[in-house]
C-alpha cells in the first residue's frame, strides 16, 4: 500500500506546487509586466482616487448622465459576483415586458427623441449583465438629454462622445462603442456654458 501511495503524494505535491503555485506566480508577473492597467482592473480613477473599472458598468439614473446597458445582475446592477443574463429569449414574454417598461421609460425621460428609434443596447441587458459600453447611436440618443440637465450645447458633448469612441480594430473587429464610465467622467469635468 505505502508502495503505490508513495507515487501518488509526489505527484499531488508536485502538481500542487507547479499549478497552485508557480504557474499563478508567473501568469500573474507576466500580466504585471506586459499589461499592468488591465492586470489590475482597468480602474478609472478621478484625482488619484478609483471610481470604478473600465470592463464593469456602472448603474447612472440621473438625467445628467449618459445611461448604459440595462443589467440582468442580481441583487443590484453590474453586481460582479452575479455575473450572466437573465436567460430569457426575445420571444419570453417577461423579456418582452421588460424592454417594452424601459422603452417607455426611455420615451418618458427623453421626449425630445420620441420619434426616432431606440437602440436596442439601451433596452436589452448583455450576455453578462455588466456590459461598461453603449452603441455610439445609444449615446447619441441620449445626447440632448443629458446636454438640457447639464446646460451644455450637444456640439460640446457630440464632441466627448467622437472622443471617447472606440472604433473596430483595424477598421474590421467590433463595432463603435463608448465606455459609459469614462464619458460620464469626462462629462463631469465640464462646467456648464450659456446655450446658443
């Protein structure tokens, strides 16, 4: 018996010390050296202080901000331990009743856009529940919006919004989007002008 038991503990240590130990210690200096932002959460920060991480939503109400993708998290939104969809489909009735409450509430908050189209990212949640990025239509959407709460001209935001843009790479790979979190940040450091 301590014959075949011998074998088998060398290699749980063996295994033990290469996969719980030296392999994490080498991923883990290798993300610090080549990616060091994403290897310690992509984190925005305002003043020196972190607010929040690029690759996480955040939850915006306020008429004052740009809103982001709805979240299926649970307890609350962008909830990073709760991480997934709601796993209903476009035909499930509570999905249906879900985006036709936030189409409303869009139409209620946005009445200078009631007669265009809502981009389908501000009524439907993501795969994940904490998608950080909307549509560059999305934040186009809530353009006047935000620029009546803050007393700014939306030339002034349209141009934040080209700016903070995420174009597909090379040209090919994704679509155009905008981190809701850096644009609302961005957005925070504008002091309001008088309107033309």
């Amino acid at each position: 018996m301590l014959r075949l038991l011998r074998p088998a503990l060398s290699l749980f240590a063996g295994f033990t010390l290469v996969l719980g130990l030296f392999y994490p210690l080498l991923v883990t200096a290798l993300a610090q050296a080549a990616f060091p932002w994403q290897a310690n959460g992509s984190l925005l920060a305002v003043a020196g202080r972190p607010v929040g991480s690029a690759l996480i939503g955040q939850s915006f109400s306020a008429p004052r901000y740009f809103w982001g993708r709805p979240s299926a998290t649970s307890p609350q939104p962008y909830n990073g331990l709760d991480s997934g969809g709601s796993d209903l489909g476009p035909t499930n009735p509570a999905e249906l009743a879900a985006v036709k409450a936030r189409v409303e509430a869009l139409r209620n908050t946005d009445p200078a856009e009631a007669g265009k189209p809502i981009p389908v990212d501000l009524v439907t949640a993501s795969g994940s529940g904490l998608d950080p990025d909307i549509s560059l239509a999305a934040a186009q959407y809530q353009l006047v919006r935000v620029a009546q709460a803050r007393g700014l001209p939306p030339r002034v935001l349209q141009q934040l919004i080209d700016r903070y843009a995420h174009r597909p790479w090379f040209g090919l790979f994704g679509e155009p989007r905008v981190n809701v979190l850096a644009l609302n940040l961005a957005v925070d450091g504008l002091r309001p002008v008088a309107l033309p």
